[in-house]
C-alpha cells in the first residue's frame, strides 16, 4: 500500500495559477487527482497512468495538466486561470488498475488533502 502526501495548496484570486504536488512511497500504475467542495460529492479531476497517459473533467480540461515526474514518484496538477468554482480541497489518490477511468472505488490510496481557495 502506498502512502501519499499533497503539498501546494493555498489561495488565489481568479485567474491566477497553483501547483500541486503528490508524494508517493512507491509506484503505482495510475494516479489521480480528485476534489471536494462545500455540499458537493468528491468528484475527479484528472487521472494519469504510469504510461503517461492523461483524462480529465471536462470542467478543468483547457485550464490544468496532470504530470509525473521520470521516477513515478511525484504526481503534479498544475492549475490555471483558477476560477471560483475551483475553490475545494484536493486529493491525491493512486490505483492498482492502469485505466481507472475517473471511479473513487478504483482508487485504494488517498492523500490527506490539501485546500485550495479561490478569492476576490
């Protein structure tokens, strides 16, 4: 089982950028990212497999991009032109399945989280 740690987090007026970092203990063959907002079910962002292969929600598709470093180690999601609805907390998760699709039950690691406001 794999252990993961989020870091990036914090707040942003609209339009501005973040850059979330996942560490893992180990390799797994995908890797996601989800988010929570107030009075909302925890919902996908972006999933990445181990072959480099990315999908995204359609609502953050033109605006972030989910990475791994060469080691498959570190999972990044890189946030632009942040909106307000964006405002959640975000979640770092890993997969035994190389095609996860964008399923929580597919993911049996998770992160601690770490909160991303968006502000006036």
């Amino acid at each position: 089982q794999v252990d993961l740690v989020e870091s990036g987090g914090g707040s942003v007026q609209p339009g501005g950028s973040l850059r979330l970092s996942c560490v893992a203990s180990g390799t797994t063959p995908s890797m996601g990212w989800f988010r929570q907002a107030p009075g909302k079910e925890r919902e996908a962002v972006a999933v990445i497999n181990k072959r480099g292969n990315p999908a995204y929600a359609d609502s953050v598709k033109d605006r972030f991009t989910i990475s791994l470093d060469n080691f498959k180690t570190t999972l990044y999601l890189q946030m632009n032109n942040l909106k307000l609805e964006d405002t959640a907390i975000y979640y770092c998760a890993a997969s035994s399945l190389l095609w996860p699709a964008f399923q929580p039950a597919n993911f049996d690691a998770w992160g601690q989280g770490t909160q991303v406001t968006v502000s006036f």
